[in-house]
C-alpha cells in the first residue's frame, strides 16, 4: 500500500486528496478543500494565485507523510517570470475579457483551417496562443524570461524545477498532436517564443522533491518526490474512466462539460474543424477528442446571480418542471463571459423563438436539459467525425451528483450512461503517479481497478431520442 497525494485545481474550489493504492486496491480521502476565487482588479479578472499556493501548503500538511505528490488544474493560463524566477503579477483568468476579438488578428496571419491542421485545437478565444497574442507588448511580457503553465508553477514553487508537462502544453495551441512537439513553425510566424516555455515533461516523469522550505511549512519528512501527471484535469479525469472496452465516449463534467472520444491518432479534417471539435494530448499517446461544452457554469452563474438558493430543492423542483420546453445552445462562447446568466438564457431563448424560462426551477430544467442536449450532440458526432462508434458513456465528474443531469443525458444519447467517479481528476492524478512508481500496471489496469473499486451508476436511456432531435433542431445554428 502507497500514499500518494494529488492537487487538483478547478475554477471554483481546489482540493488535496489522498489515494491509497494497492495492486488490488484503491481509496481516496479528501485531505483540505479551499476556495479558488478569482478577483477582479482594474486592469481585469485575475487567478489568486499565492493563495491557491497557501491552500496547496495547508493541504499537504493535513495529508501527512506521502510517497510522492501530483499536481492538476484547469488548462491554458499561466504565469510569467522574470529572469530571477520571480512571478510577475498574477495569472490573468481564462474567462478575462483581453483575448475578445483577438483570434481575428491571429487569423489574419495563420489562417483558422491551417491552424487547426497544424495543432488540432478547437477555437476558444481563451487558447494560449491568443492570450500570449494579447499580451503582446505589455511590459510584463517583454520581461518575461519564463512561462509556467498553472500546475507547472506550482510545481516549481514545490520543488525548484521548471517543466512543462506535456497533456497541459497541448491546450496552448502551440503544440502538433501528430509529434506531440512544440509547433515551431506557428509560433514563429506569430512571432511568440517557444523559449519561454521550460523543457516538455510527461505524465509519470520526475518533476523533483519538495523543497526543505516546503517540507519545514508541511512537517513532512524528505525526501518527497513531485511526479508529472496528466496536469490538465481534463487529462487526468479521462484517465480515471473506468471503460472496460475500447467502445466508450465519456464526458468529464463541472464547471465544464468536456465530451468526447479517446482516440490513438487526431482527426485533423475540416469537418472536424467546422464541428469545433479539439485534439487535446492523454495519457500513453491517446489523443482526447473532445469539445468544451459550458457546463454547470452556467447552472453556477444563476445560482450565484439568485443568491445561492439551496441546489437539492432546485433541482427537485426542476425535475417537475416540462421536460424540453426550451433549450439554448450550450456550446456557445457567449456564455463564457460571467454574470447576468438568467438574462442571457432567456434572451437566447427569446431570440430563437421558443418560451421564455422565468422561475428557477424553469431556467434550471433549461439549462440541464440544454446540457443534455448538448452532450448528445458532441458524442454523436465525435462518433461520426472520428469514425468509432460507442456502447456506452461514462460520465465522471462533479455532474454525476446530479442525478437528473445523467438521466437526461443518457435519454438524450441514447445510450447508457455509467456515471462515476466524481473525483475523477484526483484519481486519475493519484493512478499516474502510482504507476510511475510501479504500483499500478498500464492504463487498461488502471480502468479495471477503477471500475472494481469505485461506486458507478447506470442510467438506462428512456423515452426514445425523437424529442431530443426534435429540439436539436430549434438550436441548430451551427
Ligand atoms: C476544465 C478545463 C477544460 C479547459 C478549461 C479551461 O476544468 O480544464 O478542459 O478547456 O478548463 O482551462
């Protein structure tokens, strides 16, 4: 039996967990969970970044003695340092405003259709090559000598040593999922640096020890290895779906909806681009075709917008409410902004014509049921864009709390539904390092432990997928 702590970052709440692993076994104990809140400051919606770093301390204090610690967060953003190592300034938040209208410029160099043919990354305003572009000629770029993606950032203040884990490096858009290798030749007709990044890493390697500071503030005893996992989320969340055959789409949900195929090669078509659909790097060689999907964000903002009303009797109350009585298009980038959400739902549903969800309960029952619909669409369509067709879809993730959501979505896909792990980022961070220490064999075992040791539901497909089509058809802009 091994002890191995796992960070896992997400927009709203970071946690330390603590999987303890056997050939045969596999637990995970929540060891300190902390609020992630970004903060507005003049110049615009910042990471807290030192704070988060605090939370991660305080975390492996309570986790105690561990044989080795990994680190994953939400893609894309990053840090700049000096030239002393020093950070300068705090992280600019993903969902911040300077990237608007930005992709036109890159485009008008790098034509869009080259620039998916040679990254395989769906368009969101938010990529890193388009925040880097906006961040042009700021000061704080042109001192910049570094660029740590979130997770490897941390991982530096942990251990001293600098990399770019790889999983995470490919939601940049400066890497070619065919070498899984920095695209030297877009960065350089974009003019950004690949030298400011630190040498690529993957999952399972070495990422140093904790640091004697670090091990004094947490009382552990060195030496504590840091290992790369999948430092994107995503990436260890897929890694933590308990398929047991190779015909399965998954979606990863909370804050966002990630759904998609595992596949062995990107699909880099032109259909596959005006489907928005991206080639994000796995585990092992895997490509994660997926599309962003907003999410429970969008459940989140209303909430937030109501005051924070109790979300069990929401969604009972939701439950009861008509089912498909109007949806909106939940994979569109203009839900990404934060604030005033149950106007905007309304208003989209306003401008295609159907009824206008007033109560809570009818904006939920509108949101879940646009969810569902959405990730019909994006398995759907990964199955034909990707030609690999699937039995069943594992949903793992906080959405699999809600039980209306995994019904919904196995009504809408026609197909089962397998929902579990909800703490699938952590366990799948937790199983790459328990892997590379020999704990664990090949990702296949990885899948079986899971689906031996952890509670999965099934939700069986109901009611046929004609209302589904039928509703698909109100939204179909795209
Ligand atoms: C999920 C996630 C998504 C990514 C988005 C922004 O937490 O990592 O995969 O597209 O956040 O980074």
């Amino acid at each position: 039996m091994r002890s191995y702590a796992a960070v896992d970052l997400g927009a709203s709440s970071g946690r330390v967990m603590v999987g303890r692993v056997s050939p045969h076994s596999l637990e995970l104990a929540e060891a300190h969970r902390f609020v992630n809140r970004p903060v507005r400051v003049p110049e615009g919606l910042r990471w807290d970044v030192l704070s988060l770093y605090a939370g991660v301390l305080d975390g492996l204090r309570a986790a105690g003695q561990v044989d080795s610690v990994g680190i994953d967060s939400w893609a894309v953003d990053y840090g700049l340092l000096d030239g002393d190592g020093v950070l300068l300034g705090n992280p600019v938040h993903y969902r911040d405003a300077r990237t608007d209208g930005v992709a036109e410029k890159v485009w008008a160099t790098v034509p869009a259709a080259e620039l998916y043919a040679a990254t395989g990354l769906q368009y969101a305003p938010f990529n890193t090559l388009y925040q880097l572009t906006a961040a042009r000629g700021t000061s704080q770029l042109a001192n910049a000598e570094r660029l740590l993606l979130i997770p490897d950032l941390l991982s530096y203040w942990l251990t001293g040593e600098q990399g770019t884990e790889l999983t995470n490096a490919s939601t940049t858009q400066l890497v070619d999922p065919r070498t899984r290798e920095w695209s030297y030749d877009v960065a350089d007709r974009l003019g950004i640096d690949l030298g400011l990044f630190a040498p690529l890493r993957q999952p399972g390697d070495p990422a140093g020890v904790l640091r004697p500071g670090v091990l004094e503030e947490t009382g552990l005893t060195g030496p504590v290895p840091v290992t790369a996992v999948g430092s994107h989320d995503t990436a260890s969340a897929v890694a933590a779906v308990p398929a047991t055959g190779e015909r399965f789409a998954y979606i990863c949900t909370g804050t966002w909806s990630l759904a998609g195929l595992e596949l062995e090669a990107p699909v880099l078509t032109e259909d596959s681009r005006a489907a928005n659909f991206t080639n994000e790097l796995g585990l092992d060689g895997t490509v994660r075709y997926l599309r962003n999907i907003m999410g429970l964000w969008l459940l989140q903002e209303c909430v937030r917008a109501w005051g924070e009303p109790e979300l069990g009797g929401l969604l009972r109350e939701a439950a009861a409410v008509p089912a498909l009585r109007s949806v909106v298009d939940a994979g569109d980038a203009a839900f990404l902004a934060p604030g005033r959400m149950p106007e905007r739902i309304a208003e989209a549903c306003r401008a295609s014509g159907q009824p206008v969800p007033r109560t809570p309960a009818e904006i939920t029952r509108c949101i879940l049921d646009s969810l569902a619909l959405a990730h019909r669409r994006a398995v759907e369509e990964a199955q034909r864009l990707a030609d690999h067709p699937v039995d069943v879809v594992h949903v793992v993730g906080g959405g699999t709390r809600n039980a209306l959501l995994c019904q919904l979505t196995a009504d809408a896909c026609g197909l089962p539904v397998v929902a579990g792990p909800t703490e699938a980022a952590a366990l799948g961070n937790v199983l790459v390092q328990a892997r590379a220490h020999g704990m664990v064999g090949d990702r296949a075992a990885m899948r079986r432990l899971l689906a031996r040791t952890q509670p999965l539901t099934r939700y069986e497909p109901q009611g046929g997928t004609g209302r589904w089509r039928e509703a698909e058809a109100r939204i179909a802009t795209r």
